[in-house]
C-alpha cells in the first residue's frame, strides 16, 4: 500500500540524531535538553507513596482536582490571576501534547499559524498535520528580536494563530513588556488566538521576570498558556505539563484532548498536587540554573566559543565564527564526534537555511558534567 504522509518531510528529529550521536560517540551530551543529576527525593517519595496507595485509576477528563486547584494557586502567586480549576485548566502529557492538541482544536485546513524562528521542532509538524500552513518569521542572530511591524505584515484573512515562546529555545532570549503588548494589539485587532509556550516560564535569569500572557487581561482572554513539570521539576521523562486558558478556548481544547488522551497518569498527578503545595520547588529555580549558566560561561572563558549570554531556559547559544567554516549541523557533528560534547544547531529549528555560527549548549547537568564538557571544549 502506498501510505503518503501528512507531513512535508520524514526524518528524525534533532534531539535524536545527536543524542544518538553522542552515545556513538561516548560524547558527553549537552544537545538534548535534560537534565544529567536526579528529581527532589521528596517528589520521588510522593510518588512511589501514590503509587503503593493504589491511586491507579483514571483521573478525571482534564486532570485530578486537587492538581489543577494547585496549578491555579501557584498560576495567583505568580501571575496574579485567579482562574477556575474546573474550566480553565486541563492537565497533559507534556508540553508537546498540549501544544498539538490546541493547534489540532483550533487550525483548520487551509489556516496559517504564524511561527517565530527558530521555533522548536514539534510547532510546524503539528500545524501541518492539523492541515494549516506554518508562515514563519526569522528571528535573527545575534539579538533575535522580533520586529512586530514585521509579524504584523504576515496577517492575512487565513491567519488563525500566532505561537510564541518565552524564555526561548533555543535562543535563550526573553520577549519583554512591550512584546506582549505589541502583542496584544495584534491579536485582538486582527482576532487572532495565541498559542503561548511557556514551559521555561521559572527558567529566567539576572533579576528578569517573566512576562506571561497570564499578566494582560485583554491578551489572556485570546491565549492558551503551556507549561510542563518536565522543566519546573527535573523530570523530563514524566512527559506531564498543563495548559490554561479562557473557558470558551479551554472547552473546546478539552473537546479534542478527550479523544486523543482523555486523561493523564494518575499516581504522578497525586504527587505534584502534593509537591505543588510549597513554592520554593519553583522559586528556587532561576538562582538555581542561574548558577549553573555562569559556571558554564566562566569555564569556557578562555575557549574560543564566545558565549551568547542566556536570559532564560537551560540553553545558552555559542558562537563559532573564527574557529571553523563548517556550518552548524557539520560543526555541531564533529564537536560531537572529534571534540567529544554534543551540540545542537539551530539550522532544524529553521525552515530556510541560516549562515549564522551558533551552536546550543545544555548547562543542565551536574557542575562536574560542565566541567568535563570545558575540559573537552578548551582544547578547541
Ligand atoms: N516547548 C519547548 C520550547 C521545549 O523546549 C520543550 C521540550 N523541551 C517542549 C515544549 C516540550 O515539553 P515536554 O517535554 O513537557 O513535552
Ligand atoms: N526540548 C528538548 C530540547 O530542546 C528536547 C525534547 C526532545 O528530545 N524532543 O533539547
């Protein structure tokens, strides 16, 4: 039988080829993002506690309760918005889930989604398997700002959404107030909805806040929010997230979401509602990671990769131009192969070919990881 795919192109994804790369290799890899030392203890004991209590049984469609009541008062202490557990919140398998299902609620065929590239590599795949088309604007090295006059010219009559991610991978830049409410400006006047991933939200460094969709009322009530415990966490293999949003966008995300999942593990959603209850789990975050980045940055001072200094995520992007005329797929390959550190280049997160000589490094790993990566990538 002749099976023609939905998708425009087959293959594997990055994360994949490299970490497959790395092992090949006995590379230490700082491509995929994830992190190399273990979850709270703590979390652990929840869960294995759940899981002996025999809570082993469905959940409700949109999430155990007492979860999505933890998510909305963790969502008021942050963000100052108070939303209703029963119809604003719906818990997921991961981030990815959240973002296919919402994308699959609400883009028809024929629709176009604007994308901001580098945009993560699940964004346009979902699109077109939803039937839409993907229009991308090129963020550009090396400040990859976003010109929202720029965005603005891409709006047709078939624009249906917009996504955006802030803290940004695999940039590791932040959209700022005045993004958000250029932002705001275009979507309400062109009616548009706004797909906002926001799985780094507490990944923020240098004093930043991060500006969520979650902090302007009229941008809100056109938003969905994702998020994942992946990153807030530490555990990225859980693939549990969540995503908010108005009641009348959230009734029909949950109207797909019971077809393709209808609800998520239940022993892990007992556990995070319990793990949710004390917010230094999450606060701690930004010094955390924070300290993290700077002993990455200060290991490889003296190495000829110049660092593009991280406001957010567990990424930071190194440039190469000087030390080879590779571009980044070649580079980030031999670092890998030659150098023995994985990288991942930010040509996949593109759909038109880039110059620019960036490759992006993962600093969540343990200060000894870094410090053998450093070791390695001195010698350059
Ligand atoms: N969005 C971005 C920008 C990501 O980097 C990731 C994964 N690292 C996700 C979404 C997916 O999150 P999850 O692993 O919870 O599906
Ligand atoms: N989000 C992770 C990254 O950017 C990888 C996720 C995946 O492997 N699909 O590295």
């Amino acid at each position: 039988m002749q099976i023609q795919s939905k998708l425009a192109s087959e293959g594997l994804t990055i994360f994949t080829i490299m970490s497959a790369l790395a092992k090949e290799h006995k590379a230490i890899n700082l491509g995929q993002g994830f992190p190399d030392y273990d979850c709270s203890p703590e979390l652990r004991e929840r869960v294995s506690k759940y899981l002996n209590e025999g809570k082993n049984q469905y959940c409700p469609m949109p999430g155990l309760l007492e979860l999505r009541k933890a998510i909305c008062n963790k969502i008021s202490r942050s963000y100052d918005l108070d939303l209703n557990p029963e119809t604003q919140v719906c818990v997921t398998a991961g981030g990815t889930q959240a973002l296919f299902t919402a994308i699959e609620a609400f883009v028809h065929p024929g629709d176009e989604v604007i994308v901001m590239e580098p945009a993560y590599d699940s964004y346009i795949p979902s699109i077109q398997i939803a039937g839409g088309v993907a229009i991308s604007y090129a963020m550009k090295y090396p400040d990859y700002k976003i010109d929202w006059n720029h965005v603005a010219s891409l709006i047709t009559d078939k624009t249906r959404m917009i996504m955006i991610n802030t803290p940004h991978n695999p940039t590791g830049t932040i959209l700022e107030k005045e993004d958000l409410e250029a932002l705001e400006l275009l979507v309400t006047k062109h009616d548009l909805i706004l797909l906002s991933d926001e799985v780094y939200e507490h990944l923020i460094y240098d004093e930043a806040q991060h500006e969520s969709v979650l902090r302007f009322p009229q941008l809100f009530e056109r938003s969905l929010a994702v998020y994942s415990f992946g990153k807030t966490f530490h555990t990225t293999g859980w693939k549990m997230g969540y995503i908010v949003g108005p009641e009348y966008l959230m009734k029909e995300f949950k109207n797909i979401h019971q077809w393709n999942v209808f609800s998520v593990n239940s022993f892990l959603q007992y556990a995070l509602a319990e793990h949710l209850q004390d917010p230094v789990h999450y606060e701690s975050l930004p010094a955390f990671f924070q300290k993290k980045r700077d002993y990455l940055t200060e290991a490889l001072v003296d190495s000829p990769l110049k660092a593009m200094s991280s406001k957010g995520t567990y990424f930071q992007l190194y440039d190469y131009t000087g030390i080879s005329d590779l571009n980044d797929l070649e580079f980030a390959k031999y670092l890998t192969r030659e150098v023995g550190v994985a990288a991942i280049p930010l040509s996949p997160f593109y759909k038109e070919s880039i110059e620019a000589k960036v490759v992006r490094l993962c600093f969540a790993k343990k200060l000894e990881t870094l410090d053998q990566a450093a070791e390695r990538l001195n010698k350059l």
